[in-house]
C-alpha cells in the first residue's frame, strides 16, 4: 500500500480544480431503460446472467433484468362504463436508450485502493512509468525546473526491480539530480521512502539515529545510505510540508475522473485519514462525489475522529461510509519488509519486519470489533498470514456474528494455512496485477520451493473463501480489465510467463468477474446495496467496446469503457 502522500502547497491547485472541466452531465433521477445490449450482469451466487435491456426505477436502482428486448407496456383497454373514464395509459421509462448491441456489465469495485494517494500521485512526482535509474533522475531534474520555488520535491513510484538495479537507489543517485532541495520520494509500493542529502539534514538524521521499531534504515559505510524503509520512513516524513486542504480537493477530482473512465464505480479506501474523509465530505457536500467509497480507517485514533462509537451510516445515496479500520502487520516483498519464516533467499538473516507485535494486535482488532467495525489487516509474508489467521482464530471465541476479517493481500502464504481462511470466515482481499509485477521479484525473493501457496486465488476458491479483487492503486494502475485478465491467465502484459506462472492457480472469466463485482461489495458489506445488478441494487454498470465474456485474456486487457453510470445516471462518457 502507500503511506499518506505529502505535497508541498501547491500555488495553482485552487485554479486547476475551478478550470477543470465539468464531468458529464446528470439527468435528474427519472425512470428509464437501456435498451439493446449484450448484457453480462453477476447473480446472487456469482454465476453469469444474461439480458437485453435493463430497467432503471424513479431511484436510480435496479428494476428489472429484460432477456430480451424492451416492449413498451400495451395499452388495451376495456370500454368503461357509461360516465366512467379510460383507464390511464401505463405508465412507461422517461427516458430510453439504445446501446446499439453494446456489452454492459456492472460497475466494477476496486476492494483495495488509496484514493488520496492516487490523486495525489497524479499531481506530484510520479516515476512510475521510469525503466531506469538514469531515466528517473532526468524526470526528476524536469519536474524540478518546471515547478521552481518549491520548498520540498516530494513524489512516488520509483521501483529499482524495474531498474534493473540490483540494489536501492542512494542519496547519492538523488544528489546528482537535485541536491539544492529537500527530495522525498516514496517507492511504488509506499513500503519505502529515498530522500537526498538535503532531506536527510533537513530532518537531522545521522549516523547516530536509530530505526524505530517496525522499520530499517539502510546503510553504507555507517551513514544512512538514503532509503527508509516502513516506520522508518517517519524519520523523514514528519519534516515534509503536507498538502493543503485545496490540494486535497484537486487530487480527489482528479482521481475520480480517472477512477470512471476506466469503469471504477466503486472503490475500499484502505487508510483513510481524517483530512482524506474531510475531502471526500466536501466533494460530496458540493454534489461531486461520483465513486462510491467504502471507506477503512488508518488506525484507531482515526477511526475514532471520523466515526466515533460505531461505523457510519451509508451517507450521500450509498457513496461514502466509513465501516472499518486499517491495520498494517508487516511491509512489502519489494522493500524486503513482508515478515517470512525463513530468509529472504537474496537477503540472509533477514525476515522482513513486524509491523504491530502479537498482543497489540490483537488489542487492537478487538477494540474495533467490540464497536462493530470491520477489521481490515496488511498481511504480505508468511509469517504475517500465519500470524492475522491466529488472532482471528482467537478473537472468533468472543466476537460471533457476521464479521468478514480481511486478510488484505494474502500475498505469501504456507500452503498448510490456505486451508485455514474459510473456516475462520476470512476474506482474501487480493490484487491480481501484484502477481503479474511481482512473479520475478517474488522468485528471487524467495525461490520457488518456498511459492506454493503465492498468490493462490485458486485455491481461495477452492477452500471458499469469499475472493475480492483489486489494484492497491496507486501501487498499480487502477485500471481493472488488465486485473481481469491477469487473474484469468496468470501472464503479464508482455504475455509472460507463456502458460502463465504457477497457472494451476488461473480462475475463470466468470470468477474474475465476479472478484470485481459481488465478491468486492461483500467485503465491504455493500453487496445489498451494489456490485451485481441485482433488482433493488444500484443501477451502477458500464458500456464497454468488446465482449469481455468471450475474449481472450490479452484481448480483455484492451478493453475501453465507452460510457460509466452510477445511480441511474450517465458519469462518464469516452472523448467528452
């Protein structure tokens, strides 16, 4: 995942978010249909329905799933008694439209993002498209002369996995490009933070500082080296500007418009802090919020500000709720920091790091749970799974009822604990993109012997385990078709490995729609209200240019959303 995003104020940002142009116009909530479409919608057990038309009532929701096409009512009515009137014609949508054979599906859900950090990403420093070090720094020197005057540069995405490095970058990698400036910039996956010479002395960290508990400093030569890795990114974190609540609004708008034109209606922020849930209440005081957020707090203490002594109601028409807490118990593979077992295989006598020890935890998810809020951990390693499926193996004891624990990533796990997730009713809360990015990295990291039970969706399914899919956006690109067709074909976008890796684990396109829709709106107690098409549910879907149902993984990748509606009403519309 990514840490809370600084960003310096930015001068601009208050015109940019006044100059943006309008999303496409709402009609006002009026009964209609969708006429003459390919429609692939998700039942109430995951299986494939398909229809012709869909009916939307005067409140935006679900009527009626037509399997073929629209007939208006007839009107045939009997001659009335002498001095009695005609019966009223019945009474047909307000408005039709015609999908001209056009696939629509439901909206699809992102069950782990970070909405903030995504925006925020878009209006900072972003190296995530950077295929070296050499590349990174010329972006860097760009950035820093088109934006001059900037007390801090302050970005994400720097991954030297695909660098082709070979090690963490240095302070000195970031010297060469700018040394004058306090640079911070967080890795793709926030697990890590670089910062130059001026940022170390800024924040007065010597050779002398420690690493807090949960965190690593890398070294060299006995001097911190100019990567901090987890808690240690603090020691450089709380020295930079954060953003103002105007950038906030930028990146907010900004996020959901990229959110919707790739066919996002719905979205679990995973840390949400009290200046996010600010923004997000603005946006939709002001009737801008489009994306339905399920939100998840960063921590007690923010979960407490925000929602008090139980989770929220469902505010806004169902787009916006704070029903649970993030917690995080170790880092990422990437950063060396997801907690193993054993060794990291290029790293001896390391382990990655504890986020949170055993018995706060457990204190912890049972402070939530006594008030109802769902509890939500980062689990990456296999000592971290092993070590959230114990805590909810204990705290089972004492809280009964419907608590859906999720196991966010369920990244690395021992084969002996996949069987373990259905019984102690947990959610797997997974991100197929990770798999594609990460199957070399997760090789060398650990070798193969030790990935039989890596990004096992299979075998969630086959253990039933409610499977919810995802991005981790910003740490990947949100877009959710490439996810699709990942899950389907376990191959990157190069189509790598060929047969796909560990492809005993490849679920079908009805799974992988599935993970998207219903199964991501049950993770977050939302599957009543949308996900599925369900008559009574919102009339949440997307046109889209292809038949996803028939296509080849790679083909899927290519998908274009061609118009998003959430609530009844048109959002997004490709080209406008």
């Amino acid at each position: 995942m990514i840490r809370f995003l600084s960003s310096s104020a930015l001068k601009s940002a208050a015109l940019a978010l006044a100059t943006l142009p309008a999303l496409a116009p709402l009609p006002a909530l009026a009964s209609g249909v969708v006429d003459n479409v390919n429609g692939i919608a998700i039942d109430a057990n995951g299986r494939i329905v398909r229809f012709g038309a869909l009916m939307i009532d005067d409140d935006g929701k679900v009527e009626k799933l037509i399997p073929g096409r629209y007939q208006e009512p007839e009107y045939k009515p009997k001659k009335p008694k002498r001095g009695q009137p005609w019966p009223e014609r019945p009474k047909g949508p307000t408005f039709k439209l015609d999908g001209g054979g056009k696939t629509l599906i439901p909206g699809l859900i992102d069950a782990h993002g970070h909405v903030m950090g995504y925006g925020l990403s878009l209006i900072t420093l972003d190296l995530s498209d950077t295929t070296s070090l050499g590349q990174a720094q010329e972006k860097i020197r760009a950035y820093v002369a088109a934006n001059p005057g900037r007390k801090w540069i302050i970005g994400t995405g720097w991954n030297q996995e695909a660098w082709g490095l070979g090690r963490f970058p240095t302070a000195a990698d970031l010297d060469a490009a700018v040394s004058d400036i306090p640079v911070w910039l967080e890795r793709v996956d926030g697990h890590a933070g670089w910062a130059n010479s001026a940022a170390i002395r800024a924040a007065g960290v010597t050779a002398a500082t420690k690493a807090p508990a949960g965190g690593r400093v890398e070294m060299a030569a006995g001097r911190p080296a100019g990567v901090f890795v987890d808690k240690a990114m603090d020691l450089i974190q709380k020295f930079v500007p954060p953003p103002a609540p105007k950038d906030r609004d930028l990146a907010l708008e900004k996020a959901q418009r990229a959110l919707l034109s790739m066919g996002i209606t719905g979205i679990a922020d995973m840390g949400t802090g009290i200046e996010d849930w600010q923004a997000f209440r603005r946006s939709a005081d002001r009737g801008a919020l489009r994306v339905r957020i399920m939100s998840y707090a960063a921590g007690l203490d923010n979960m407490v500000l925000i929602a008090g002594p139980e989770p929220t109601p469902w505010l806004y028409d169902d787009h916006l709720r704070m029903g649970g807490i993030k917690l995080l118990l170790d880092g990422a593979l990437g950063s060396r920091g997801a907690w193993l077992k054993a060794d990291y295989a290029d790293a001896p006598g390391q382990r990655g790091l504890t986020m949170i020890p055993g018995t706060q935890l457990r204190n912890i998810m049972s402070r939530a749970a006594m008030d109802n809020f769902q509890v939500a951990v980062h689990a990456i390693g296999d000592a971290a799974n092993g070590e959230i499926l114990d805590a909810i193996q204990e705290l089972n004891d004492t809280y009964k009822g419907d608590r859906r624990w999720r196991v966010e990533h369920a990244q690395i796990i021992d084969p002996a604990d996949l069987p373990r997730f259905g019984p102690l009713g947990a959610i797997a809360s997974m991100q197929p993109v990770h798999e594609a990015s990460d199957w070399r990295m997760a090789t060398t990291r650990m070798g193969m012997d030790r990935l039989k039970g890596a990004y096992a969706w299979k075998a969630m399914l086959d253990n039933r385990v409610p499977l919810a899919f995802g991005s981790d956006v910003p740490v990947e690109s949100p877009n959710p078709f490439p996810g699709i067709a990942v899950a389907m074909s376990r191959e990157d976008a190069k189509g790598e490995p060929t047969g796909g890796w560990m492809p005993d684990q490849r679920v079908s396109f009805e799974a992988a729609l599935d993970g998207f829709t219903r199964q991501a709106a049950y993770a977050g107690f939302a599957e009543k209200r949308f996900g599925s098409l369900i008559p009574g549910q919102r009339a949440d879907f997307l046109l889209i240019d292809r038949d996803i149902s028939s296509a080849r993984p790679a083909d899927i990748r290519q998908t274009q959303v061609l118009e998003t509606w959430i609530g009844g009403k048109r959002v997004y519309v490709k080209g406008q």
